[in-house]
C-alpha cells in the first residue's frame, strides 16, 4: 500500500500492532518513494521529502533522498525551500561531499528578495557549514550583517559565530560589523552580536583591546536592562531580558580580565545589578551567579570581591541543591583569594556537610580543608571528626588523610596532635594512609614526655576495639616500645594512674594473632611487639617464656613472612646481652612532613608496598664502604666512646679507626647478621622449598632495618636474620672459575664460585648475563632455589635488559652443610627478538668440595 502524504504515512505506522510490522511497512514505503523520485514529478517530490524525513526521524535509513532535497531548494517555491533546507539540515552533515552542491543554492538564497527565504539559508549554514563553505561564504555573511533588516542581522550574526569557529583566521573580517552590532537597540540582534563577539575574543586575544573600547557602551545596555521598568515583550519572571543580561556579564569578564581601567569602568553597575536582582526565583539567581564570577575574575575592588562572597554564601542557604552546589563550587575556586571573606560563611559550610546529596558533601568537604587554619583548628577539626563518624567509606580515605595533615600543620601543641590522630585510629582505623600512621610513629618517638600518655590511650582503645587495623599497628609498635614505661608507671589516667601488668599487655597483644581481623601484616607487627618486651627488664620470667613458647609455634606456620621472623626472633633468645642490644628501643627516626605522596596515593594502610612503617619509601644503594656500616651500627647500637659523623671514603676510615671495644662490639652485631666487618650485604629473605625471586632490590641494613620493628613488606623483605658464625678477618680470594649455567636463545648465564677458608660452607656466587647475538634480552628476571639444607641470598641484578656486548651480573650467597654440594634450581624469563621465554634448568655443576670438609 502507497501511502499519497505524510499524514496517512504516520497514521499507517502508528496502526502497525508489532515491530516487525512496522519495519516492513517503512521498507515497502521506501521502495515506493525511490520509485517515485525516478518520475521526476515535482509535486509527488515534496511529499516524499516528508514522508523520507518522518522515517529519517524513525531511526531508519533516508540518505538516498539527499539530492532530491538539494531539487527542492532549487525550486521557486518557499514551501518547497523550506522543506529542502530542512531535509539538508537533517540528512547531511559537514563531512558528506554532497554538501558542496549546497554552496551554491545558499549564495543564491542569501541574496533572495524574500527576507524568510535569505533566513532560510543562513539557519542551514549555521548548522552544517564546513571549513571550505566557511571559506566561500564569508563575505556574503559579512555583507549580511548590515542589513537594514534586524531578521537577517540576527541570523547573519549566528553564521558569523560558525564561519570563526570553523575558520578563526577570518574573525578579523568581522571585527568592524561586530562592533556596530553592540549598538543595535534590538534584543534578538544584540544577544547574537555579544554572543559573536564574545567567540571572537576567546578565539583571537588580538581583537581583545578593540572591543575593550566598548565597555562603556555594553555598560549602557546592562544599565537600562536594570533600571528599565516593565516591559511585557521580555520580561521573565519580574526580570527584563535575563538571557541578555547573561551574556552582556560574561562579555565584561572578559574583557575586564587583567585591565583595570575596564573593571573600574564596570564596577559601580555590577555594585547596581548584585544589589538591586531578585534572588527569590532561578532568573535572578542566574544573574547574580554571572555577576559573581564578572566580579571574581575582573580587577574589582575588595569591597566588591566581599559582597560576591556574600551572594555565594547566600546561595548555600537556598533550597535549591543545585544552587548550593554552584555556591560550593565557586567557593572552592576563591577560597585562595579570599580566605577570611570565606571563612564568615564557615557555619553554614560545614552545615552542607550534613546534606542529604553527596555531591554537596564532597564539595562542602573540599571546602572544609581550605578553610582550617591556626586560629580555627580546634573547632573545624572537631566538625570534621563528628563528620567522620558518620561518613560514608568512600569518604573516610581522604577525610582521614586531611584530618591529620592539618593536624601537623596547625596543632596547638603535641598533645592535642596526638588526641586528634588517636581519636581518627579509633573512628576510621581501616581507612589511614601508610604515610600517616608512619608520621604518627616519628611523632611519638620525637615525643618522650608523651610516651606514656599515649601508649596508655593506644593500649585502652585496643583493649575496646581491635577491628581498626591503623590502630592495631600504631598500638603494637608503642607497646612494644615502651612497655616498660606503663609498666613501671602504670595507665595514665585524668585521674590517678592504673597499675597494669606484663601479663595483660601480652594478653591483649597476642589476642589480635587469633582475631578474626588480623591479617599478615598486624601479625608481623605482634611477633616483633612482643620479642621487644620480651627483652626488657619489666617483663618477668614466666612471661619472657610465653613468648618464646609463641614463637616456637609460628615457627611452623604456612605464612612465610610470619614463618621467617618467628624462626629469627626465637633464635635471639639464645643470644644473651647481644638480644638486648638488637631489640633496644629504636632511635627517633628523622623528622619529616607527611605530604610525599599522600594525596595521590588512594591506598590504607597494608593494602600497598613500597617503604617501611616509618615512611622511609626511597631505597638506599647498598653501601660498600666498611666504615660507613661500622659508624652507623655503633650509633643504632650506642656504642661507648665519641663518634664523629661518618665521612665517606676510605680515608675516613683510616683516618678515624673506631676504639677496639666498639669494634668487637661492632664485629659482633655484623657477624649477627652472616656478614665481615668490612662488607655490608643487602639481602633478600631466605627462600622456602621451592623458587624465590630475586630481581626486585632489596634496601641496605639501615637503623630501621635492623629494629625488629622494621616491618618490611611482601615485596622487599629485610628481616633480621638468623645468627651465622662471623670470621674476624675479610675472606681471601680463592681460584676463580667460570662454569656455564645456561647458554640459549643468544642468552649465556655463567656462575662463578668464589669461597673462603675462614668461613667454611659459605659460598659467593657471581652470576654473569651476556648475550652472544645482536639482539638485547629485556626483562630479565633470574630466580634461584637451594635445597632445605641450605639457605641462599641475593642482591638485586645490576641490569635486568642485557645489550650486546655487555655483561650484567647478580651476586649470590649460598650458606651450606660443611661438605655439602652447592645445588641451584634456576629460572629465568626474558624477552628476546620479540618473543618471551621462560627456562628453568638444575645446575650441579660446581666441583665438589667446594664448601670444604675432607
């Protein structure tokens, strides 16, 4: 069935019972309307036009009608323009090459005795002009745009407005005609002339001081919209022409920006507009908006910068969440500029931060950090901590992260910093940045007088609430430090102190290893808590025996973190008077701000790696000077006799030999840790059976590393190790041989084994990575494994990408049986000529003998 107009077209679809029906129906349709348009028939043109735009609207295909819309235009009819003009609109886009057939019907049009047919054409042209049409037609527009008819002006204006847009080269062809548009007294024609010549000046800044000239007269205009009475043809809502007034204060922005002279010019009528507009409805909301951000941006006097303030902290009273969420906005933006301006308003900010919408309260949170300062630390702090007990999760990261930042900044004095960061443990324990629970830690070790204090609070909030993990670690690292401070002294109370025992800090502390919230981490904390107060004098003897009877049995545990340490701890206890040198209290680390990273890192506490408990995140290349490392262990250690600051070099070292007292003392905690006084080894953990890798580096044995308190994480372990015999004198070289491990792929890994007789069953192992061809192995990871009897350590591979003709190396240390063969299970994965591999190979190749023995 051949549907004859458009309106038995829409009655036929709207009678289709399925999609399926209607479909059909449009394809039929289509058909006839193709054969149609072969006809050539003028009349029946115009109706399939319409019916082909209906169905272009259906979402259906129409693009074959195109250039029977381009006949329409052509047509003498105004009817049939209308209808072409609009199909054009609707089909065509600037990217089609049909497009440039229009060019030449719209030059004809725009000059058309008929001012709707010139309308006609500059309404197309505005929309689907290109870059070439822009090109063409753009002294037909300016030609246009003075036209005695305000019609015409108007709409030349828009096309203006697309010709810079797609052309900004051609804004200076405009510039004269713009001018003369901002004194047209037609409200259509200004509002399309501001609108042009505020494109202009965004697009071209050259054209800026030219229109500056006309901030008088756009002053004019604003004045008369102001002060004009009534006026039934635009008035909206009380207000003339707000759209108008819009845009004639956006303008001056513009133009008041950085030029006094015009914003002094601009001042007295934006005084005028900000006092006398109706803020009780939306209109004249928008315009005091506008005239807000006019005021903000231009060079105003304070006075006026105050009075825009104002405007905004009225909006935060609307109901109008809308309103109040631009008021916030805003008053993020000049927060910076003026501070105290901002702060009159402070009650009802932090009043938003109980808003039902939680854009509101992220916004009026923002709001909140600008504001704290010295002098109002206490209260805002106290709102934002009242906040927090309410907040959402997503909230509480940064809530906490701001909290104690500003806490650092501006507290009043230490104790009040502690309360603060004690009560956010407390709230949002789960929620706190690595780096603040490390600024907490270097706050009360810089802090004796308030040791006391605050392990009491620690151990009281723990003992009523352990499911907050920052709280748990921050409260296991101070009881574990200065345990004996409320032992002796007892809980500090408001009061009168509260006698507590060694057996009830151990309950509490080993009440976290079996509860349902401690993790690998909070357990690491507990077994190095407790080896700690294990060592001081307080702690009685059948206590000191728990422990140890705790330790052996995590000795066992499948955790390996917690495997490794418990094995290490237990064996300190064998260590007599050297066990109270290693689990001394630490020294107060360096004192530094806690903004590195804070910020940007969106990561609690435990749930990232990198840097210790104490923040130190940037690793130390491993030091190679032998005195540097005895310096520093007799500083940790406390060593007798006046120590200088260490001086690299090897000249210092000889120049300033330490006592022979402190030296045995220094030799002694060096062999602690498997190594000769003249050497400091970076280590990995000793591996489980099976593969550890090796490639990630590993930090140097600092003060912090050698605490029991450095809790590394999973990804650079330093644990303090399990005691090997130390040699008094460094080891002598012995025969250096080579013995090929792997040799594929171009890839050739050498080991070479180098042993000393001082130090029987310890074997240093040099790997050396070349490539034998032209392409470079990238991404090299070497991973090693020694059998259960034997342990092996690795520093981190010089390279892991291996160019041609370059030799990268890794050195291992492999303590063994006496007797024993050195056996590695390796392997490697690297890229090579595009390709990745992954080899693992047994090598036994060493001579036997090798880590002495008959």
């Amino acid at each position: 069935m051949v549907y004859h107009n458009l309106k038995a077209l829409i009655k036929g679809i709207r009678a289709c019972k399925t999609v399926a029906d209607e479909r059909a129906l449009i394809q039929q349709e289509s058909a006839a309307i193709r054969a149609s348009f072969r006809e050539e028939d003028s009349f029946a043109r115009h109706n399939n036009i319409a019916k082909l735009l209906y169905i272009h609207m259906l979402g259906s295909p129409a693009h074959f009608g195109q250039i029977e819309c381009l006949k329409l235009v052509a047509s003498p009819r105004f009817s049939d323009k209308r209808l072409g003009y609009l199909g054009i609109m609707l089909l065509l886009d600037e990217s089609q090459e049909v497009l440039t057939l229009v060019t030449n019907s719209l030059k004809n049009d725009m000059n058309h005795s008929n001012m709707y047919a010139v309308g006609l054409a500059l309404c197309t042209f505005a929309n689907i002009a290109s870059e070439e049409m822009s090109r063409d037609l753009a002294n037909e527009i300016e030609k246009l745009l003075g036209s005695s008819n305000t019609y015409i002006r108007k709409k030349a204006a828009l096309c203006a407005l697309r010709v810079i847009k797609k052309v900004p080269d051609l804004a200076d062809h405009f510039t004269t005609k713009a001018k003369n548009l901002l004194t047209d007294r037609n409200h259509g024609v200004l509002l399309s002339a501001i609108t042009l010549v505020t494109e202009m000046v965004q697009t071209e800044p050259a054209v800026l001081d030219e229109f500056r000239n006309a901030v008088p007269l756009l002053v004019r205009n604003l004045k008369s919209l102001v002060t004009t009475g009534y006026s039934p043809e635009h008035d909206v809502s009380g207000i003339t022409d707000p759209f108008l007034q819009v845009k004639v204060l956006r303008l001056l922005r513009l133009l008041g920006k950085g030029d006094a002279r015009a914003s002094d010019t601009m001042n007295d009528i934006l005084a005028q507009v900000a006092t006398n507009t109706d803020s009780s409805k939306n209109v004249g909301n928008s315009i005091l908006y506008e005239t807000v951000l006019c005021v903000l941006e231009i060079e105003a006097d304070s006075g006026l910068r105050v009075m825009a303030i104002n405007i905004l902290g009225k909006f935060l009273s609307n109901k109008d969440n809308n309103i109040r969420y631009v008021a916030l906005n805003t008053l993020n933006k000049v927060v910076s500029i003026d501070t105290n301006a901002v702060q009159r308003h402070r009650n009802i900010i932090l009043d938003c931060l109980r808003d039902g919408d939680i854009s509101i309260r992220r916004r009026a949170l923002e709001l909140s950090y600008a504001l704290i300062n010295e002098q109002n630390v206490r209260i805002l702090i106290r709102e934002l901590l009242a906040f927090l007990e309410v907040a959402d999760d997503e909230f509480k990261l940064g809530l906490t992260t701001q909290i104690c930042l500003a806490a650092e900044r501006f507290a009043p004095n230490k104790r009040w910093h502690i309360d603060t960061v004690l009560r956010v443990l407390r709230l949002a324990g789960n929620f706190v940045r690595e780096e603040v629970l490390s600024s907490f830690i270097r706050l009360v070790a810089h802090t004796p007088e308030l040791q006391a204090y605050t392990a009491s609070k620690l151990y009281t909030a723990l003992n009523s609430d352990i499911s907050q993990e920052s709280l748990t670690l921050a409260a296991a690292w101070v009881l574990g430090e200065y345990s004996e401070i409320i032992l002796e002294g007892g809980l500090v109370d408001e009061e009168q102190p509260k006698t507590i025992t060694d057996k009830e800090i151990l309950d509490l502390l080993l009440s976290i290893l079996d509860s349902p919230y401690a993790n690998y981490l909070s357990r690491q904390y507990v077994l190095a808590s407790i080896t700690k107060i294990s060592s001081r004098s307080t702690t009685s003897t059948n206590q000191q025996d728990r422990i140890a009877e705790v330790l052996a049995q995590y000795t066992s545990t499948p955790e390996l973190e917690l495997q490794q340490r418990a094995v290490e701890f237990a064996s300190l206890f064998n260590l007599g008077q050297l066990r109270e040198g290693v689990l001394e209290r630490m020294p107060p680390p360096e004192l530094k701000a806690t903004v590195m990273g804070v910020v940007s890192e969106n990561k609690p506490v435990g749930s990232s790696s990198g840097g210790d408990l104490l923040g130190n995140d940037e690793v130390a290349s491993p030091t190679t000077n032998g005195t540097n490392s005895q310096d520093l262990l007799a500083d940790i250690f406390g060593s007798s006799g006046a120590t200088s600051a260490p001086t690299p070099g090897p000249s210092a070292g000889a120049a300033n030999p330490p006592p022979k007292s402190q030296q045995s003392t220094i030799d002694d905690i060096l062999g602690l840790f498997g190594n000769t006084p003249s050497t400091t080894l970076a280590t990995t953990a000793t591996p489980p059976p099976g593969f550890m890798a090796s490639s990630s580096p590993a930090p140097q044995i600092t003060s912090n590393s050698l605490s029991a308190f450095s809790i590394p994480t999973s990804q650079s372990p330093v644990p303090v190790h399990t005691p090997a015999p130390a040699a008094p004198a460094p080891p002598a070289a012995s025969r250096l041989t080579s013995y090929t491990a792997y040799e594929k792929n171009s890839l050739k890994i050498t080991l070479t084994p180098q042993t000393s007789p001082a130090k029987p069953g310890v074997v240093m192992i040099l790997a050396r990575f070349q490539v034998v061809g032209a392409a470079p192995a990238t991404g090299l990871t070497f991973q090693a494994a020694v059998p259960k009897s034997q342990q092996l350590q690795m520093l981190p591979m010089s390279n892991p990408n291996v160019g041609p003709g370059s030799v990268e190396t890794q050195q291992m240390r492999v303590i063994a049986p006496v007797g024993s063969a050195v056996r590695l299970r390796l392997r490697i994965a690297y890229a090579i000529n595009g390709q990745d591999v992954q080899d693992q190979v047994d090598f036994s190749g060493f001579p036997p003998g090798l880590t002495g023995g008959a």
